[in-house]
C-alpha cells in the first residue's frame, strides 16, 4: 500500500469559521449591563471589575431638553443633592482601561425630558457633547465617555433623529469615535425611536424583550421572542454598522424573564445566526448580582459571533467512537492576523473539552482549507504551541487545492490526497505569500511520516 493509500479518512465539520477577516475587526459578542438606578448596584468599579461585561449603561441623563436644566440621577450613587458625580472619573476611567464601554443613558421612565424642535436637538447634542464626550470637563469631571444611550419611554416622539443626526455631525467633525447606542421596545415600530433608528446611525440598538406581551417569553415559550429577533434583523439588515443587542431582565420576577437554560438552549443558538448580534443586555446590575445571570450565561455569549451547535455534540461523539476523526475547516481568502488570538480562540472552544459551540466535545484537530496569502504560519506555529503545552494530541490537517495539486505535479511528487496529515519536526512555515506556501506544506510533506 502507498504512502497515499494509508491516509486515514476524515471527517472534517466544515463551514463553521470563516476567517474573511481577522477577529480582531469585528466586535465579540458580549453583555451590555445597566448601572445607577438602585443601591444594590455595588460600585461602578466593582460592575467592571466582574468581567462579566463589555458595556455600562449608565443610567441616567433624566431632564434635558425644552430649556430645562439637565439633571443627572443615578440612584444611591450620585447626583440629584447626593455626593458629586465627580466621584465616578477614576471609576469610569478604571473600566475603559479593562475594556469596557461606559455609554451616558438618556430618558428613561422620567417624566422630565423631551425635545422642543430640531434645534433644541442641536443645544442638546452639543451638551453631551461638551459635559461627557470631549474630555474637557463636565459632571463626572474630565473623563471621555464612550457614547450616548437613547432610552425613550415617554414624551415626545419627534426630535430624535435630529439628535442622533447632530451628534453623529459632531463625531465627524471632531473625528471623534464615541458610540451612539439605542433601546426600543421588541414590537415594530417603536414609539419613540423609529425616525431616529431609520437614520441608520446607531452602532449599537438594544431591543427590549419585556414589558410587552406580544413579544416577550411566556411559560416555557420562545416563538413570540424569535419571531421579534427576526423581524428586527431585517428591520436592521441595510445599516451594516448597526449591532443587535438582545435586553432582558436579569430577576425571575420581572416580566419577560428568560430562565439562563432556555437562553442557552432555545434562543441563543438562534439569536447568534444573524451578522448583527452583539449579545445580551441585563436589566439591571442589582438584580444581576443576585440572580448571578450573566455568570451563568457569558461562556454562551462569548463562544463567538456566530451559532452554537451544541446539538452536534452527541454525533461528533458517535464519529469518535467509531474511529472517524471529526476536524474543524478554517476557510477563507486571507489568513488572521492576529494568529495568537485566533489560535486560543480554537484551542478553548474546539480542542480542550470546555464548552463550546459543538458543546463539551473535543474534536481531533483543525483542518486548514488555504486559499491565499495570510499569516497561516504564525497560526500553525501557535497551534503547535498550544498542543505542546497542553499535552494535546490534536492534529493540523492542510486541505488542498489544485495550485498545490500543480506544485506537486510539476515537482514529480506524487499527486496528495484530498488532506495531508503533516507531523514536521518544525513548523517554520513561510505561508505570507501563495508560493513560499506551496514551498513550505511540500517542505513539510517530505519530513512527514505517512
């Protein structure tokens, strides 16, 4: 039998990652929080210092707008005849320096804002902008937020677009990069922000999935829900830089209310299948402390941005059992950039037994499905790492095309199978361009034993 015919058959789970660009473009998903309406909040500090969170809503801006003077109110922490808001600049500070967004929440269920014409929207923009946006001074004192949150529940329905569309100006013209984020409710259209959502401005839009029961989870019940997401996918589809948020409460008695297992087992597997989801948000932090839900959700969220499919589990299992190595195929143009990144991404989600999008499976290896310049090396090179130092017997499978298939012919190698299983003694691949690539994987094959 040739060294050809001893290759033993794979079975390779394809189209699961597509690396088109690097992962590092693109945010991960996560949880949003909101934070400053109750005691039991803990410190903002303290809300950061969790990791259980990408972005804090600060809750809230609750009068502005018609010639009233704005007012800050977060509950217990400051504002409102209580200690300076002040007191929060080393906090805000300290979760920007972790990572996390710290977005300025307007509204809310206030009865002390609205907007007079298009320009009082101007006057009010140009406030955030100076107290919160510039670093120049303001309430919290010279610290830069990362955006403003639209959370209308009452008042006016008109202005909102002209606000979104005057603060959107003023990123441009400072070339500033500060966030502008939105919370309607599930149902379509939204009362307040629908003209403000159509300008397409909004990076981030929290859809909220209680409060209304025509598009909440009831019972054991998700269809409602779904039925909402998807309506708001398509609502969103032509604004590609407008991310989903799915909002919910984070306390079994508020209305709304997704048990942390329904989550993981019947919406987020459906959620994740849209370009535009960015994650969850929890109303409130105080309630998260005690409910402990995005503890026991975030490993879900985090997996990536895209869908888990936890029921394959069982089925890459039976493959394993009979001997049939299951392999992740990486496809794409242009190789990651970020290949340390990349390759603990795989390593954690694929290869090590922790839950993740296939559930706690391990599969056999990674199968690199090449087509282009990139920096496949530096991936290989830290795959290998990762195997060394977790004593792991996974496998890095090289699936070839018919530029390989010639390089080999031209050579006078005997033509490849369909995946080359490569064991070289070293993985000093040049793969930056397609022929030092060619040149490395017939470098490798040589070394290889069959």
């Amino acid at each position: 039998m040739g060294s050809w015919e001893r290759v033993s058959l794979s079975v390779v789970v394809t189209v699961l990652f597509l690396l088109t660009t690097s992962l590092a473009e693109k945010e991960k998903p996560g949880i949003a929080v909101y934070w400053g309406q109750n005691p039991g909040d803990g410190s903002l500090q303290d809300t950061c210092n969790s990791g259980n969170y990408k972005i804090v809503l600060m809750s809230y801006l609750k009068e502005f707008g018609c010639n009233r003077d704005p007012s800050l109110d977060f509950d217990g922490h400051c504002g409102v005849g209580i200690k300076p808001c002040k007191s929060l600049h080393s906090e805000i500070q300290g979760c920007q320096k972790k990572g996390v967004k710290v977005l300025l929440a307007l509204g809310g269920p206030s009865q002390s804002y609205s907007l007079c014409s298009s320009d009082d929207a101007n006057v009010v923009a140009n406030y955030l902008y100076d107290n919160f946006l510039s670093g120049q001074g303001g309430p919290f004192g010279k610290v830069t937020l990362d955006g403003i949150h639209f959370d209308i529940q009452i008042g006016t329905t008109s202005y909102w677009d002209d606000l979104v569309n005057e603060l959107d100006n003023i990123r441009e013209d400072k070339d500033t990069k500060f966030s502008l984020s939105a919370a309607p409710h599930c149902f379509l259209p939204d009362l307040y922000l629908d003209k403000a959502i159509k300008t397409g401005k909004f990076d981030y839009i929290h859809v909220k999935f209680f409060g209304r029961k025509t598009c909440e989870f009831s019972g054991d019940d998700a269809s409602q829900v779904l039925k909402s997401w998807k309506a708001w996918v398509n609502n969103v589809k032509d604004y590609e830089d407008t991310s989903l948020f799915m909002e919910l409460p984070a306390a079994a008695d508020q209305e709304g209310y997704i048990p942390p297992q329904h989550l993981k087992e019947d919406v987020i597997p459906y959620i994740t299948q849209a370009p535009s989801f960015a994650g969850i948000t929890l109303f409130d932090r105080a309630h998260d402390v005690i409910s402990r839900y995005s503890q026991m959700v975030k490993s879900s969220i985090n997996s990536g941005d895209w869908s888990p499919c936890t029921k394959l589990q069982p089925e890459i299992q039976h493959c394993q059992q009979k001997d049939i190595k299951v392999f992740l195929s990486l496809g794409a143009a242009f190789g990651p950039q970020d290949a340390k990144e990349v390759a603990n991404y795989l390593f954690q989600n694929f290869l090590s037994n922790q839950f993740g999008p296939q559930g706690s499976v391990t599969l056999n290896g990674i199968d690199l499905d090449i087509e282009g310049d990139g920096y496949w090396d530096d991936l290989v090179k830290e795959l290998d790492d990762l195997r060394q130092q977790n004593h792991s017997a996974i496998t890095l499978h090289f699936n070839t095309n018919l530029a390989i298939l010639h390089y080999f012919l031209i050579k006078g190698k005997v033509g490849p199978p369909t995946f080359l299983p490569t064991t070289p003694s070293s993985w000093d691949y040049q793969l930056r361009r397609t022929q030092p690539l060619l040149e490395a994987i017939c470098a490798s094959l040589c070394k290889a034993s069959f």
